[in-house]
C-alpha cells in the first residue's frame, strides 16, 4: 500500500491542479452525483470535518440526470421535477439546497455515459432497479444508449454553473467514478461498454479543462483506482459487491487527497460502529 501511494504521488497526481484554498478542521464538504461519492463520503467523514453526502440513488448517475437534479433544487421546471418532488420531498429539497450553499468544498462524481431516453429524444428517464428486459421489451417507447462525449461537455458544464449559482464561493473538486456498469443493452460485452462509457466521460471532463476557465478542478481517483489499481497484488474491486472498490484503495486515494488539498489542522479521527458522513436520501 506504502509503494501505491508513494507511485500515486509521484506518477499519476504530480503536476495536478489544486484548490488554493486549503482544506481546514470544521470546513464543509458536500459530496454528490454517482454512487461513488458515498464512498468518498465515508473516507472523508474519518477527518475532523463537516461532511454530507446527498444520496441520490443509483440510477440518477448521468450527468443527464445529475443536470436535472440541480434544476430541481433550483426550482428550475424539468421533465423529472415531479419525480424529485415524490423522491426526496420539498423538506429534503431544502436540506441540499442550504448544505450545498454552505459547503467549503463540493465533490461531484461523474458516473456512467450510458442512459435510458425517451425514443428519438435527449429526455432521460430513470426507472428504479429497472429489469434490462422490461426496456427491451419496450423498445418503441425507451432507448438505452452511450451519450457522446460532446452531450457530456455540455451537461457538466451546466451542472457547474448551477453549482456556481448556488454557491460562488466553494471549491468544486470533480472526480471520475471507477464504478462500472451493471450491465449494457448495446453491445454484447459490458465490459466493452463500460470502458467505453468511462472513455466518453474521462476525454468530457478532459476537453472542458483543457479549454479553460472551466471552474473545477479534478481529482484522479478513476486513474488510481482502475489504471494503478490493476497493477497491485492486492485485490481493487470486490467492496460490498464485485463492482465497487474496496475499502483499502478508496481510503488511500481519499488519504492522498486530504494531504495535497488540506492543511496541517486536518487530523485523522477513529470512527466506531456506524458512524459515518450525514446522509439524507
């Protein structure tokens, strides 16, 4: 673990862009978009900081959705508005909105490039633990497809100015998830189609900085955990279920990020039971 992080440090973070401003004791990070940033939560919450994630399901893990979700909070009327409304309630609307424009830092992750449309359409449409054969089977109405990597550009970078609105002033790290895909109705390997759909998004996230005055900056926890990972006599994958990573590589790469972002104030707590990051679903 000791040669992963001193290699992390030297070959995949060096050169990076940071924040100028350093992470504090009590700063207030946010951390939402794909199932991975639970993950990134829960590592995080180990320091002696204010830490929320806002759980948004699974499912809503394209930046299709996650834009959706912040015209949502912005009271901002979209295709899915009323989905939310049923989903979280006005209540817990509220509860985000107020973190996220609170929060010292925001960590958005990027999820997956695949998603379920409305046929002929660029409406997103999320169907909860949804059976790949129901959309099969229903194919005049849905299409499950890979959105191209200008649709992602385009996406994020309305998810930052949203973010922006919310909140000026906080940091925004954005982070790739190494979570793959559950399954694909494309292609005939889900491996194929989940490096495609990571290259989509990796190359979108990539165009937005090389461009400039993107507004973000990026951390590499895709390269550490999926490229240095594989490398490792230790196994990366196989957390909860055979797609997540584990515990191990996710609280290094968390580690490595706390001592380039944060300052001397941070310190590493013991964490007992079931105590974790606040979450609200």
């Amino acid at each position: 673990m000791e040669n992963a992080r001193g290699f992390s440090a030297a070959h995949i973070i060096k050169g990076i862009p940071l924040p100028p401003k350093k992470i504090k004791s009590g700063h207030r990070i946010v951390t939402l978009g794909s199932c991975f940033a639970q993950n990134i939560a829960t590592a995080v919450s180990k320091y002696n900081l204010d830490v929320f994630h806002i759980a948004i399901h699974e499912e809503v893990n394209t930046t299709y959705t996650n834009d959706a979700f912040f015209d949502w909070i912005l009271d901002i009327e979209c295709d899915l508005s009323e989905l939310f409304d049923r989903l979280f309630g006005l209540e817990k609307k509220e509860i985000f909105k107020n973190y996220l424009k609170s929060s010292d830092f925001i960590i958005f992750t990027v999820g997956v490039a695949p998603g379920i449309f409305y046929r002929g359409t660029k409406t997103p449409v999320i169907l909860f633990d949804f059976d790949m054969k129901f959309v099969a089977l229903n194919q005049n109405l849905f299409e499950f497809r890979t959105t191209t990597v200008q649709e992602n550009v385009e996406n994020i970078k309305r998810i930052m100015e949203k973010i922006r609105i919310l909140n000026p002033n906080s940091e925004i790290i954005v982070s790739l998830s190494p979570v793959g895909l559950m399954g694909t109705l494309e292609y005939n390997s889900a491996i194929i189609a989940d490096c495609v759909s990571k290259s989509v998004l990796r190359a979108s996230i990539h165009e937005i900085m090389a461009a400039g005055d993107h507004g973000f900056y990026y951390w590499p926890s895709f390269e550490i955990v999926r490229w240095l990972g594989s490398h490792l006599e230790y196994p990366t994958f196989g957390g909860y279920d055979s797609r997540h990573p584990t515990r191990a590589i996710i609280e290094m790469a968390t580690e490595l990020f706390i001592t380039y972002a944060g300052d001397a104030s941070l310190e590493k707590r013991e964490i007992s039971g079931l105590e974790h990051a606040s979450s609200l679903r």
